[in-house]
C-alpha cells in the first residue's frame, strides 16, 4: 500500500502526485510521477505546485506527464489493507510448550531453552 507523502513546499501539506528533480549537468528539472521511496534529493510536490513549477532562467522544465491528480487509495490497497486486518485478527500466538523457556530477548527475537538439552 502506498503510503501518504506531503508536498515538499514550505507550510503546503497537501498529498504529493510528482517528483522534481534536478540535472544539473544539463541545466534541467525533471518532474515525473511519484516515485515509489522519497530519495534525499528529489522533491515531492502537490498537483497545485506541479502544475505552476517554473525552472530558473536558463534552464529547461521536462514534464514527463502533462497532468497530476491525486488519486488517493485503489481499491487494491483498500483489499490488501482489509486483508492483513482480517489475518491478524485470525492469528493468535500459540503458548509455549511446558518444556520451552525464554532466556532472553533482543527485539523480535526470543532466545528459548528447552529442557532436557
């Protein structure tokens, strides 16, 4: 499931539809669909700001879409969300058996003794 990222822009908290990034070797800005993990040096941006982005003079503006839209939760992630409750309500941890002992713990591991080893 796609997870909610805000619009890069200062005190703009609207969804982001775009990334912008920049290539400087060529004096370009790229802006092109969400990508699917923030990276440290591209922008997410809101269809508002998306569609008024401006490059400095000099510089040239690649729109690889003509149009963003937030499109919000498909229905597969809606289906997948559902899913996962449904499975872990269904799942309940099972006791140890009475010979198994926890020793110790880091985290998500157990380290457990059996009695008898």
């Amino acid at each position: 499931m796609r997870s909610v990222r805000q619009c890069s822009r200062t005190a703009c908290t609207n969804a982001s539809v775009a990334t912008l990034t920049y290539v400087y070797a060529d004096s370009t800005a790229v802006l092109g669909p969400l990508a699917h993990f923030a990276e440290p040096h591209s922008y997410d941006l809101c269809a508002e700001h998306a569609e008024r982005l401006t490059a400095p003079r000099g510089w040239e503006v690649v729109r690889l879409s003509p149009h963003f839209v937030e499109t919000g939760p498909s229905d597969d992630d809606l289906s997948a969300l559902a899913d996962a409750v449904r499975e872990a309500g269904r799942s309940r941890p099972e006791a140890e058996p009475a010979d198994v002992t926890e020793v110790g713990r880091r985290g998500h591991l157990r380290v457990l003794r059996v009695e008898g080893d």
